[in-house]
C-alpha cells in the first residue's frame, strides 16, 4: 500500500497542502501583525502631535494652564485607545498627568530606562506587568511622553493564532481526504485512457517520454502515449504553430482596422475622412490578404503537400525580367540595381514560385539597404547547379542573428520591419521554395556593410 502510486500522490498533496497552508497561515499572521503595530504606531504619534499643537495654541494664545488640562483629559477620555499621557516643562516639573499614572511611577522613569538611552518611539515591557508603545515629543516649552497599551494587537493576534491553530488538522484533515478520493479516481481511468490511446493507428511511431522503470500505472501511461504521443505530434505541432502564427499576425491589422472604423463611426466625421479610413483599412486587408496567403503556403509546405509544379525554366530569362521590376521597386528609395554576368541556365520547377522567391529577396535587398545604395544580382553555374547571387549594400545583419532569419516571424530589426510593412514571413516562404526545388539557400553578411542571399538550384 504504501509503495503504491496511488499513495504517494495523497500523501504529496497533503505535504503539498499543509505547507501552503502554514505558508499562507504565516503571512497573514505577519500582515495582521505589522498593520495592528503601524495603526498603533500612527495613532500614537497623531495623538502626541495633537498635545502637542494644543500646547502650542496655549503659549501662543495665553491660555490658563487649567484650560489646556480640561481639553487634553476630555481629548483622551474619548478617544477608543487606552492612552497614558505626562507632560513634563523644562524646568523639571509635571506639568499634566492623566488620572490613570502616578507620580511615583511616571512615563518619563520608564522612558529613561529604555535601553539607557533615549528614544522617539519605544516599546517598554516592564509598565504594570504588560507591555506599553511609548513616544516622546518636544515642544518648545514641554516634553510629552504618550503611550498605549499594546493589548489592541495581542489580543487580535492570538485569537487568530487560535483560529488558524484550530483550523489546521481540519484542513489537513480534508486536504489527506480530497487528495485520497482524488487520487483514487484518477486511477480508475487509467485503463480507459489505455483503451482509448490504442486504438489511435498511425505510421510514424517513435518514443517521446522516457519510459518509466517502475511497473505501476504510471509506467503504463507513458508506453501508451508514447505511441500516441508520436502519431499525433507532427500533426498538432504543425497546427499549433499555423495558429499562434496567424493569431499574432492578423492582430495589429485587425487592431488597426478596429481603430479606424471606430473613428468613423463619429458623426462629425467628414467624407474626406472617411474616404482615408476605407483606403487604411482596404491597406489593412490586403495586408491580411497577404499575411493569410502565405501562411497558407508554408502550411501546405509542413504538412508535405506540393507547392510547385515541374516544368523547364529558363532562369536567364526569368532573372532579367525580375530585374527589370526590381530597377522599378528600387527607384523610389534611388538604390541603383545591376545584373553581373548572366549565364545560360534551365532547372525544372515552378516558374511562378520561382519569381515569388527572388522578389522576396530583392524586396528584402531594396528594404534594408541604405539611401542610394545599390544592388547587384548574378547568375552562373556550378557543379550541376545554377547559383544565383543577390547582394546588397544595406544595414547587415548581426552574426548571432543570421541562424534564425529563416525563422517565421522573425526580424532582426522589429521596429523598422513593421514601419516598411513587412511580415516576417519573406525568407520562411523564400527558403520553403527553395527546399521544394531541391535547392538551398545561404547569406553572408557584414553590419552596416550589406548582406548576400546565394540559391543553388540544380540544373535540369
């Protein structure tokens, strides 16, 4: 029994309970404590300013001494807190004394045998057998020793000690039983979880959870869902990611749209306005439209669906009319852009992939380079391969950073990436396209210096 899985999970939930409670019971113990102690501290001082403002009013106002000794002892008999109050003159003499001291026992006697030293505020333990918080206040004619009994806290302290140590065995009581009835039911289901799990069929079968040694119902699980876990991760992983990747995504354009449409929805909004929130927020969609498209692709591409049809290509020609759009794109930001020497080239693939994937190189080229930079685009063929180069005289990118711009989502400079509307999907689909051909892709890079993309494809 006591070996048992069942067991050792009661018993972990109640040492789990128990210490959380414990843990709980002393922090509200030291909150209680600490708030009860400053409320005191607070009153006492508010009560010592008082008198002494009062004495003040009475030097400034030439007030009798009997007058000032009527307010403080009706000041005191009101107020809820036990209070003993003594003020002494400068001349050595008590000048008030609450009815509830004597004169052979003043504040002031007890104050000095405080540690032997003076001090503002105090606790002193050995006044009528109970302990007193005692302050000292100096007016410019008087000192004002104050104190009240520290029982308002005691008290409240230790009936809740009483409260929580009744409490306790209850607690822990209920906690070993919820924890036993719990751990009894979860078992119980084991088996129909097996049950379930086996009847899952799949071909890519591989261990996930290292299997447990022990042959109890846990060991059981694990074999289980080991097998389970290994048909369906693929599929799940691949979901998940489609999903987190779309969420984060679509959020800032839909955030956007929101924004806008909000604003127009205001009566004094005029048509030009409204006329400007349709154009963002068509902006807005296309960019969504953009966004949804290519996760799309790279979706079709993890789950090993084809992406590209197979057929000659001439990539001489194909490059060529890409460089003359690019000359187009690259002029707006005057970036100058020049083909090296073309050499003759065909592969087998997808004309229209193809010319996808070097755009986003060359969008990427035209983004990150510097004003009136320039970009240089070659073409040659090596080994059975034709390589494709397109270099750039941009910002560069970190070393530490290159190993993850291929990575959906990603940029290295997340500020500006946002600012000229890109996704972060460009390279993720580019590499994609890439790999679909057969091919890989590299980049070196140097900050501030520019960066170049090389593709290798091979030859038909």
């Amino acid at each position: 029994m006591y070996r048992s899985i069942r067991f050792r999970l009661a018993l972990w939930y109640t040492i789990v309970f128990a210490v959380t409670f414990i843990v709980i019971s002393w922090a509200i113990y030291e909150y209680i404590n600490r708030t009860l102690s400053d409320a005191l501290d607070k009153s006492i001082q508010n009560e010592a300013k008082w008198i002494s403002a009062r004495l003040e009013k009475h030097a400034a106002r030439g007030e009798s001494d009997q007058a000032v000794k009527e307010d403080i002892f009706e000041h005191a008999s009101f107020y809820p807190i036990k209070e003993y109050i003594e003020i002494w003159n400068y001349t050595g003499k008590i000048y008030y004394q609450s009815p509830n001291l004597k004169f052979e026992d003043t504040l002031a006697s007890h104050a000095n045998l405080s540690n032997g030293k003076f001090s503002l505020l105090t606790t002193i333990k050995t006044f009528r057998n109970h302990d007193i918080r005692l302050i000292i206040e100096r007016s410019s004619r008087n000192i004002i020793y104050l104190a009240m009994p520290t029982e308002s806290i005691t008290s409240a302290v230790n009936q809740l000690l009483k409260i929580l140590a009744w409490m306790g065995p209850i607690i822990l009581l209920l906690a070993a039983t919820v924890g036993a009835l719990l751990a009894k039911q979860s078992f119980a289901k084991i088996n129909q979880v097996i049950e379930t799990a086996q009847r899952i069929n799949a071909d890519r079968l591989y261990d996930r959870i290292p299997e447990h040694s022990a042959k109890d119902e846990i060991g059981k699980i694990i074999s289980t869902f080991n097998e389970m876990i290994s048909r369906l991760e693929f599929s799940f992983k691949q979901l998940k990611q489609f999903s987190a990747d779309a969420s984060h995504e679509l959020k800032t354009p839909l955030s956007v749209m929101r924004a806008q449409l909000e604003t127009a929805l205001d009566s004094k909004i005029s048509i030009v306005e409204i006329r400007e929130t349709i154009a963002r927020c068509l902006d807005e969609t296309l960019r969504m439209n953009s966004i949804i498209e290519n996760l799309l692709l790279l979706a079709k591409g993890d789950v090993g669906q084809e992406i590209i049809s197979k057929e000659p290509v001439d990539l001489r020609q194909l490059i060529v009319g890409m460089y003359e759009e690019s000359v187009i794109i690259a002029s707006q930001r005057e970036i100058s852009v020049t083909l090296d020497r073309l050499a003759d080239a065909t592969i087998i693939g997808d004309e229209q992939r193809l010319r996808q994937m070097f755009l986003n190189l060359i969008d990427n080229a035209v983004k990150y380079n510097h004003h009136q930079g320039s970009i240089h685009i070659g073409l040659s063929c090596l080994n059975g391969f034709a390589r494709v180069t397109i270099a750039d005289t941009g910002i560069g990118i970190p070393q530490s950073e290159i190993v993850r711009i291929f990575d959906r989502f990603y940029r290295v400079d997340k500020a500006r990436s946002r600012e000229l509307g890109g996704t972060g999907l460009g390279l993720s689909i580019a590499k994609l396209i890439v790999e679909a051909h057969s091919g890989t892709i590299s980049v070196a890079s140097t900050p501030d210096q520019g960066s170049e993309f090389t593709v290798f494809l091979p030859l038909a």
